[in-house]
C-alpha cells in the first residue's frame, strides 16, 4: 500500500500553494549535509516537480519560494527546534479544528510604511520579511493565534486588518 504525502503550503509570489512532500525534500538534503544556497534552487524545483506540477512560466518564483523554505527548515533544524513544536495549543478553537477559522492579518501594502513593528513582535511566525518590497508577507496564516489583532493594534498606519471580532462570537454560538 503506497503511502500518502503530505502537502505543505508555502507562499510562492502572491498566492499559497500546497506542495506534496516537501518535508521529505528538505530532510533528505539536510541529512546528506545540503546547505539552503542560491546553488540549491534548480534542484529544489527539479526535487518538487516529480510530484506537483509546476508551470514553467512560474518558476522562477516557486525556485525562490523553495529556497527561502528550506533555508526556514534548516535553522529549524541547526538549532534542533522541531516543526511540531507549539503546534497543540493551536489546533483547535472553541473545539473547532484551526484550519477551519480564517482568521489571520490582512496586510494592505500600498498602506504600509515598512517599519517591520508586526514582523518583530509576532511570536508564532505568521509573517515573513520580503527584502524586495521591504513589507511583511503573511506566508503562514494558520500559525496566527485565533483573537489576537496584536500586530494590527501597533500597525500606526493601519496597514493590517482582521476579520471583525463578531466573527468569533458567531463560531461559538453555532458550533
């Protein structure tokens, strides 16, 4: 019986796609002693494309999004924090699995004045630093603890927003 993959989303430009077996990818190269450099980028997407498929015209930009993931598992893994861990006590709300709620920041670039306050004072990781246009990326939503509008109440010019919080109180009356 062939076992299944698991897909992992990763922000590749814009948009979340999921990718089967990443987690494998990026093992097996830390386990043969890979480091994540610009080196690796052909590689990656040659590694990903046997099991998801890729358009040709977007690659470039899953190359670039395959780099910056493993270069994230490989100081995970350099200083033996695990994936799992913290993971629990976000699995649910209400009793409600977490990929079920929608809540996360909504960042509105054209706003955003790039002072990075959100980016440093998130503790669970949900937003990445894009050096390019020197704004947060908010690459892992479901990291973002259901409730909490932490970096949208420091953002001074209210370049970050959340679902309102009548949101929350509808989930728990009709769970």
């Amino acid at each position: 019986m062939k076992k299944n993959k698991k897909s992992k989303l990763i922000l590749v430009g814009e948009d979340f796609v999921g990718i089967v077996g990443l987690d494998e990818i990026f093992q097996n190269l830390f386990d043969d002693g890979r480091e994540p450099d610009g080196f690796l980028k052909n590689e990656l997407l040659s590694l990903a494309k046997k099991k998801n498929y890729i358009p040709s015209k977007v690659e470039d930009e899953y190359k670039e999004a395959l780099l910056r993931e493993y270069r994230n598992f490989y100081q995970k893994k350099m200083k033996g924090i695990k994936e799992e861990e913290g993971k629990k006590q976000k699995d649910f709300y209400q009793g409600i699995p977490r990929e079920s709620i929608p809540w996360f920041p909504t960042v509105y670039e054209e706003k955003c004045t790039g002072c990075k306050k959100c980016f440093l004072m998130c503790p669970t990781k949900v937003f990445l630093w894009d050096d390019k246009t020197e704004k947060p990326k908010v690459i892992k939503p479901l990291n973002c603890v259901v409730g909490c509008t932490g970096c949208a109440q420091i953002c001074e010019p209210q370049a970050i927003s959340f679902p309102s919080k009548k949101f929350l109180d509808n989930i728990k009356r009709y769970r």
